[in-house]
C-alpha cells in the first residue's frame, strides 16, 4: 500500500508531497521542490513509526 509523505521544503517552506512504498523505508530520496525546485534529501526511516530526515541538498 502506498503512503503518502508530506513534508515541508528545507528552503522555501512549501509543503510537498511524495508517495512512498513499503519497500522504500531505510532508503535515502532525493525529490525536487515542487514549487522552488531546489532539491531535498529525504533520509527515511527504518520502519513506519519513525519520522523522515528532510534537508536541503548540501545543508
């Protein structure tokens, strides 16, 4: 099942959705700023109860 990951961007404070699969967890995701496009490096957790690490790329 498919959830749905809403975050703010580290650089221009948008919200920004990305869909995430089970498999994804313990990965690292790099996604574009949906409105300054500026990229954000997502760290996700090992497991569904932890919370994601967001940054800017670079910061």
């Amino acid at each position: 099942m498919m959830e749905i990951l809403e975050l703010d961007c580290p650089w221009c404070g948008e919200p920004n959705e990305l869909p995430l699969e089970p498999q994804e967890l313990g990965q690292q995701v790099l996604m574009d700023c949906r409105v300054c496009c500026r990229p954000i490096e997502i760290d996700l957790p090992d497991d569904a109860d932890g919370r994601p690490v967001v940054r800017g790329e670079g910061q």
